[in-house]
C-alpha cells in the first residue's frame, strides 16, 4: 500500500510540475473552413499572445477550390508568414495541373498534397516542426497570389490551423528523472521463500 501511495504522489509531482505544465499549451486551435473559397489573390491572418519567447510547432491544412494551379503558366502561389518574416513559400496542384514547387522554406516544413482532379480542387497538410514565437502579440499570416482569375475558375481556404509550445530539455530531463524515480520505488525486493 506504501508503494501505491508513492507512486500516485510522484505521478502527481510530475504532472504538477511547473516544467511539464508548459507543454502542450495551445496557442491557436481555428478552423476557418466555414469561411469557404477564397479568391485569389488574398489572405487570411490569425494573431494571438505569448507571454514568453519559445518554439512551438505549426499544423494547418490549405483547401483549394477548383483549379488552383501549381508551377505553370497560371502558377498560383502559396505564403505563410509569423509577423512578417517568411515561413514557407511554395505552389502546389490543387486541381490546376502543374508541378509541386517549394520556393522557400527555412523552418524545413513538411507538406502532403492530394489533387482531386482537373478542376476538383484538392488539399495540403503542412507541418513546421518549430517556429519561434516573440513575446506579445504574434501574427501568422496565410495568402494566396496569383493571376486573378475569380472565384468562377479556383478559390482556396485555410482549414484547422493548430500552434502548440514545444516541451524544453528540462521537460525532458525532468520526465527521466520521474520515470527513474518511480522504477526504483516499484522494483520488487527479493521475498523470503517458505520453509
């Protein structure tokens, strides 16, 4: 019974501490789907507070609506910026044709995107592993440009934009620690065997 209520309080030591209590703050959790097409060009922005400055990872899904052209005579290109520097540069076939191109891209984000066909649109899921964030207001903005060819022709959208903060080293050492702490509080002592 000592061992149980051991362990219960160093698992609630861990999960109260204030090293692990950072991680996995959510910073933006939107989904602007309800928003529908936009046309090209535009652009869509979301600000929010940090009370520090630190690394946090960035999903988010582009919607494209109708023939949104990747690298071609009609290239149709896609910016994401965090408070005016460049995050990610790049144009991708979501039902326009073209190739995949990806013209910058200094936060080494990974991008998966799946045409629906000729004219039918399609989506890419972007994940930028870290990012760092100022401490105050933070900006990310999203845009499309291109030749303008209306709504009629191609539009796209921004879908489930999610920010979380990044555990630091010290989370990690700290979880090491506990898991450590709690084998050595949990191994089995040697029991006497009956004579």
């Amino acid at each position: 019974m000592k061992k149980l209520i051991c362990l219960i309080a160093l698992f609630t030591a861990v999960l109260s501490s204030n090293a692990y209590a950072g991680y996995g703050t959510i910073y933006i959790l939107r989904d602007h789907s309800n928003l529908g097409a936009l046309a090209s060009p535009g652009q869509i922005s979301d600000s929010f507070e940090s009370a520090i400055n630190g690394g946090v990872s960035l999903k988010f899904q582009i919607q494209g609506y109708g023939s949104l052209d990747g690298e071609n005579d009609y290239r149709d290109v896609f910016n994401l910026s965090l408070n005016g520097n460049t995050v990610l540069s790049a144009t991708w076939d979501l039902g326009g044709g073209g190739a995949n191109v990806i013209y910058s891209n200094p936060y080494n984000a990974v991008a998966k995107a799946v045409s629906n066909g000729s004219f039918a649109g399609g989506k890419v899921d972007v994940f930028i592993p870290v990012l760092w964030l100022v401490t105050g207001l933070n900006t990310l903005t999203f845009s499309y440009s291109g030749q303008a060819e209306g709504l009629g022709n191609e539009g796209w959208g921004i879908n489930q934009v999610y920010v979380a903060s990044i555990p630091e080293p010290e989370t990690y050492a700290l979880l090491l620690a506990g898991l450590g702490l709690l084998g050595f509080v949990t191994r089995r002592k040697p029991g006497k065997l009956a004579a």
